[in-house]
C-alpha cells in the first residue's frame, strides 16, 4: 500500500470503532463522496482536511498520519535517541540491539524516515562491531530500498560506509566502484564535504588497490577542492589523503607535513572523536616515517588508546590503536610490554577481517621472535600467513608478506621466508 492508502485504511478503521457512516463523519464539511474517495486511497486530504478528520474522530493527527499515537511517537524517539547515545558513547553492541529491537518491532512500518534512521543507525553500529559482511548487506539494503528515497546527503554518507566496509573486507573492486559511480559520472557532482569523505574513501581504496599514480592525481584534486571549499572538514580529509599517498610513495618529509596540517586544522575545528582517531593514524605515520622517536609517538598513541575507548569508535579503531602501541613497545626494545599489549589485540580477533586478523597474527609472531620463543613464533606466522591466503592480493597484504619473511628469517626458517618474499612480490606486481 501506499501512504494515501494507509491513511484512508486507517480513518476509515477508526470511523467503524466510533460507529460513524461516512455520510455522519462527513457532516457538515465534507461529503459523503469525498470521505469514500480518501477512504479508497483515491484522494489525498490536505492537512486541514486531516485535522477535522482526527478531531471528528477523536484521534491523534499522528495516528492517522503515520500508524502510531503521539505518545508511541514520542516512545519511538526516545528510543532512536538512546541507540544514538549509545553508538556515541562507544557502546557499539547496546547500540546495535537497540536498533535492531527497534527495527523488529514493528513500530516503524508507517515511518519512513524513521525507519530509514534506524536502518542506517543499524548499519554502522554492525560495522563498528565489526560485523562487515552483514554491514554490507543492511547498507545495500538501504540503497536498493523504494520505502523511503534517501536524501542526496544520507545517499553519500551510505556510499561512503559502504566503500570502506568493502575496502576493509578487502573487496577493493567494489571499494572503488561505489564511490567512483558518484564522482567520475558524466556530470560530476560539486564538492561538499559530504563527497570529499567519499573521495576520501576512494583515495584510500586507490592506494589499498596499489593504484599510487591515480591516487596522486586525485589527492591532488581533493587538496584543489578542498581549498575551494575552504571548510576545515574537507581540508583535514584532504591533507590527510596526501599525507597517506606520500607515505606510500616513499617521501617522508611530505608526509609529516601534509598530516600535520590535517592534524592542526582537526585539532582547532573537529571533534573530540574524530580527533582521536586523527592522532592515532597521525602516530603511526610518524613510526613508520620517524621510529628513532617512538617514546613520543607511543605517549601519543596512550592518550588516543583513552580518547578511543571513551567514543563510539570501532573495534577496529581499537585493534589498530592496539597494535601501534605494541609497534611502539618494539621499536623501544621492549617485547615483554608488547606482549602484554598483544592479549588485549588477541581479545578483538574474532570477526575481524581476514588481512586484519593476518596483521595482528604477525605482529604477534614478531614479538614472539623478540621474545626468543622460536616455536611460539613460528605457529602465530603460521596461522597469519594461513589468513594471508585467504585475502586478496593488494599492497596492505604486500607488506603483509614482506613482515612475514623478515620475522621467518629471523627465526631460522629460510624456506618459508623465501616463500613470503614471493608473496609480497607478487602482491604488488613483480
């Protein structure tokens, strides 16, 4: 049924519990006639129309409107706003059966937008829970969907959540389809901050993919459009990209600059959140680009690890803070906190994407070797490479390969770190 027909069932439901024929509801402003037609679902009644009817009635204009009372309304509200707090709140799993309860009960049907609310909300807390493949699907869903169309805003927030839930599951084919279907159509859209998230996400899927040239001419675009725009969201988004591209291209000094920008302009303007998760991903660039000072990267990534766990950050956020503090730890020569850090690592592996759980099986055969226990180690780089296998081939596994061999070599094992060094060639090409 459409809206106008729900609208009718539902007044011509309410007239039959009074006990009124249309001809009695309709007197004297109506007739007969036209109560039959919006009845019928063939006429829709103007507002003030709606209003007479609700107060012949003697029911909620909400009611005949949307299917719930005001007080079930005000419920409904109540209950989308506590599934938000707690997704702030970094209380992702309350978050998620929240929304779900609140999707199944039904309450919701004649609500569109509501709905869509819901739905969405749902989404991203699954995503943060890191449930990606059932991320997938709900955000799908809400693309395919006809209940309710989606704003132009909501269409990209969805395709931007969309793009990195692909990109982390590794399926980077997709991951740069979605945002490209957007933004190199025939008439490209103009920049707002909502599409430079998307460009954002495409640049870290041209990267994830290997592409470096394409994503040096995008990062480049996005800077151009960021300064256009001039808001300090696209602009921290924009020297971000930068920074990653130079990081990956090898030039270290561009890197450091391009993420301190990001970093100053997120820390005058962005919120606490986001900031967090900025200074995290600032902290690793500088271990990779800076490790002779990782005591002030590893302070840093202290406080972000307490931001973190105070927000509605992923698990995934959290696994990654994890690991730089053991990166950090090792950098120090200090494997025993390492290895303290890994357990909490250990803890979020379940659910968590193959090349993730990979990394973290690595690192953890890394610290092992640094421990001396050769066995121990072997078995973890035996179960990581056993998760490299079954992720795509794409510069992240690359690198993945390439840890592998070093730590296999270290620990007396050259067949297998001859055999990772083959790996991490093919993986970007060679």
């Amino acid at each position: 049924m459409t809206g106008q027909d729900l609208v009718g069932q539902r007044i011509k439901t309410v007239r039959r519990q009074r006990g009124f024929s249309q001809a009695q509801l309709a007197h004297p402003e109506l007739s007969d006639s036209y109560v039959s037609l919006i009845e019928s679902g063939k006429r829709t009644p103007t507002p003030a129309v709606l209003e007479l009817l609700a107060e012949k009635l003697d029911c909620s204009l909400t009611y005949l409107i949307n299917g719930v009372t005001a007080e079930q309304m005000q419920e409904i509200e109540l209950a989308l706003s506590y599934a938000q707090l707690a997704m702030d709140n970094g209380e992702v799993v309350e978050a998620r059966t929240r929304y779900a309860e609140l999707l199944a009960d039904g309450g919701l049907a004649g609500l569109p937008q509501l709905r869509q609310d819901a739905e969405y909300g749902l989404a991203l807390s699954t995503e943060a829970c890191g449930d990606l493949e059932q991320a997938i699907v709900l955000l799908n869903g809400l693309r395919e969907s006809d209940e309710a169309a989606l704003s132009p805003e909501r269409h990209v927030a969805v395709a931007v959540a969309l793009s990195r839930c692909y990109r982390e599951s590794g399926d980077l084919a997709r991951a740069v389809h979605v945002p490209e279907e957007i933004l190199t159509g025939a008439v490209r859209p103009a920049w707002t901050d909502g599409l430079m998230r998307l460009g954002g996400q495409l640049l870290a899927a041209y990267i994830e993919r290997g592409d470096l040239l394409r994503a040096r001419h995008f990062s480049v675009e996005m800077i151009a459009a960021a300064e256009l725009l001039a808001s300090p969201q696209a602009l921290t988004l924009a020297h971000w990209g930068a920074a990653i591209v130079a990081v990956e291209s090898g030039h270290a000094d561009e890197a450091v600059t391009q993420a301190e920008r990001a970093l100053a302009i997120q820390s005058e303007y962005g919120d606490a959140r986001r900031l967090a998760r900025l200074r995290g991903d600032y902290a690793q660039v500088l271990l990779i680009v800076r490790p002779m000072e990782a005591e002030a990267w590893r302070d840093v990534l202290l406080k972000v690890e307490r931001e973190l766990a105070e927000s509605s950050a992923s698990s995934i956020d959290k696994m990654r803070c994890a690991m730089n503090l053991v990166r950090a730890e090792l950098l120090l020569a200090q494997p025993e906190r390492a290895e303290e850090r890994m357990r909490f690592v250990c803890d979020l592996l379940d659910g968590m994407p193959k090349a993730m759980q990979a990394e973290a099986r690595l690192l953890h055969g890394e610290t092992l070797a640094e421990l001396g226990l050769q066995e121990q180690a072997s078995q973890e780089l035996l179960a990581g490479t056993e998760c490299l296998e079954q992720a795509p081939e794409t510069r992240f596994t690359a690198h993945a390969w390439l840890t592998a061999a070093r730590v296999l070599e270290r620990i007396d094992e050259p067949d297998r770190s001859v055999e990772a060094y083959r790996r991490a060639l093919a993986g970007v090409g060679l």
